[in-house]
C-alpha cells in the first residue's frame, strides 16, 4: 500500500488531461521546465555568491544612493463639489 503502481499513475494522467485539456498540458510542462532552470541558475549563483562573500571577508564600498527629482511638479488634486440627490 506503500507505493503507487500503473494503474493509479494512468488514473492520475488521465485526470490530468481532464481536468487541463490535452493542448494545455505541452504548455504547462514548457513553463514548469523554464521555471525549474531559473530556480536552478539562482541557487547556484546564490552559493557561488556565498563562496566569494567567505573569500573576501573585507566589505565592499558603497556608493550613495542618488534620488531623482520629479520631472514635472505635483498637481494639486482638487475635489468637485458632490451634487444633492433630487427628491422625487
């Protein structure tokens, strides 16, 4: 009872493609494909940032953050008066 056999993969399948529709499911392999290599290229480059942050222990110099000026001034936003409902 501990695993699963042939029969209740082929179940599971089949109630895949019924519930997804066949010319769904190349799409939703295609994009679980690319969110896997993504996954996969960030955890590596997260440990070797990890390994170079270990080999030099010394920060590095930060810059200053620049802020940016508006490119327009704010207008005001002004309220129009709210009209009395008509009794009929």
């Amino acid at each position: 009872m501990g695993s699963l056999s042939i029969w209740h993969w082929l179940i599971i399948a089949a109630l895949f493609v019924m519930f997804f529709g066949a010319k769904r499911m190349p799409d939703a392999a295609r994009s679980l494909g690319r969110s896997l290599r993504i996954f996969k290229s960030e955890v590596s480059q997260m440990q070797s940032e990890s390994g170079d942050a270990s080999a030099s222990p010394a920060p590095a110099k930060q810059q200053p953050v620049q802020e940016l000026a508006p490119a327009q001034p704010q207008q005001p936003i002004v309220a129009e008066p709210h009209a009395e409902p008509k009794s009929v």
